[in-house]
C-alpha cells in the first residue's frame, strides 16, 4: 500500500502533461455542461434562427419589389 501512495504523490508532483490534463479537464467540463443543457441550448440557437430569420423577412417587406420605371 505504501508504494502505491508513494507512486500516486509522484505522479501527482509530476508537472510534464499539465497543460494537456488541464486541456482535457476543460473539454470534458465543456461536454457535461452541453450535455446538461442540451435541450435549453437548442432551443435557444433555434429562436436565434427563427428571430433573424423574421427580421429577414421583415427587411424585404420594407424593400420595394420593383424599381421604378425610368423614361
């Protein structure tokens, strides 16, 4: 038991691989959290969509379908 606590401390002192330990933490932070709201960011990106796309709709309405006629 007691080498297996020495080789934990050491693996834990060890500081090569830090930034990619700490790369993989994020990303899997990043997963859980999309996973989690998963429902409430796709609704979210679909009313985006839905907004712009009605705004869209909006400027072409406004616009006026012909030019004028030139003489």
């Amino acid at each position: 038991m007691n080498w297996l606590s020495n080789k934990w401390k050491a693996v834990w002192k060890e500081e090569k691989g830090l930034g990619t330990l700490e790369i993989l933490l994020i990303i899997a932070v990043l997963v859980v959290i999309a996973v989690v709201f998963r429902k409430w960011i796709v609704s979210w990106v679909n009313q985006l969509f839905t907004d712009t796309q009605e705004e869209i709709d909006t400027i072409d309405n406004l616009r006026p379908s012909d030019p004028p006629a030139t003489p």
